[in-house]
C-alpha cells in the first residue's frame, strides 16, 4: 500500500495554549527524562524512555497501566525544526522498537503520520498536533476516522499532564 496523503485520508487535529515558553515546551517533547515525566494516557507511567532525536531516530518507550501491564510505543523522527516543529510517525512497538498493531484494537492504523508545531505567542506556547494513518487499509483509515472523540479524550488527558509538568518547572 502506498502512503497516504492528508487530502485522502482523514485528519486529526488538536491544539492547546500552553502557559510556558516554547522553549520550554520543546524540550519537554524532545528529552527522554522530561517525556518520561508526562508523556502518555492518564493514569499509564512511563517505565523506559530513550530518544535519539535525529530524521530516522527513535523515541522508544514503555507505558505501564496500574495494574502492572506494559505495552510499548514509538515515535520515529522524520524532520526536526527546533524549537518549532516536528514530524514523526507514532505506532505502538515491542520491547526492541519494532512497528506492531494496537494490542487491543485489530483495526487500527499501524502508523500515523503526526505533525507537531510550537508558536510562542507572549509568552504562552500554541501547541497544534494533527495525525493521519499511512500505510493503512481502508479499514483502517475509517477506524481513525471513527474515533475522533476518543483520540481527543486520550490527547486531552495527556496534555492535561504536560501542562501540570510545565507547571512544575
């Protein structure tokens, strides 16, 4: 299958102003010890974090649920443009990094193309995510389609967490 495109296939898109420099914020998505702090769903830590940020590196880490399940994911780098944007394809992995199926959805895209841009705006930063599956079947792509309302719960409970982190900092 040949890689889609955001003309055919559906888009996800969310935003959130966030009350911290863009700097900042960068970092927060671009070093392991700071994703490992707020990265992921609420209520999954993060166990291992490592990132090599470069076009064809890594981010590789596990989550952990409460009840002691791991399951691993991936971003892999494809452009990097400090401190404003950056272009990865996300899929969940095994433990040595490699491209697996969501664990408990058959149907759901094994890659999505995601594009993150930062604007610093007075102080505050503008953070905008849109993702669209490639590689994917026409199933698969309906699927992201269909769960637009999911991803915005699952984005918005792990950005809830990115901003109590900025908050610390």
């Amino acid at each position: 299958m040949s890689e889609q495109n955001f003309t055919t296939t559906p888009e996800f898109t969310i935003s959130r102003i966030l009350n911290a420099p863009r700097d900042l914020v960068w970092k927060a998505w671009t070093e392991p010890e700071r994703l490992a702090e707020w990265w992921g769903p609420k209520g999954l830590t993060i166990g291992t974090a490592k990132v090599d940020l470069r076009p064809g590196g890594i981010f590789h880490y596990s989550m952990i649920s409460p009840d002691g399940v791991e399951m691993w994911g991936r971003f892999v780098y494809r452009e990097i443009f400090p401190p404003e944007k950056l272009v990865f394809v996300v899929s969940f992995s095994d433990a040595n990094a490699g491209a697996i199926r969501h664990p408990m959805a058959v149907n759901w895209p094994v890659e999505i193309l995601n594009v993150l841009t930062l604007t610093e705006e007075r102080g505050k930063t503008v953070l905008k995510l849109q993702g669209s599956p490639i590689h994917a079947s026409a199933k698969e792509i309906k699927t992201f389609g269909d769960n637009f309302g999911s991803m915005e719960e699952g984005f918005g409970g792990t950005f809830e967490k990115l901003e109590a982190y900025l908050a610390k900092q």
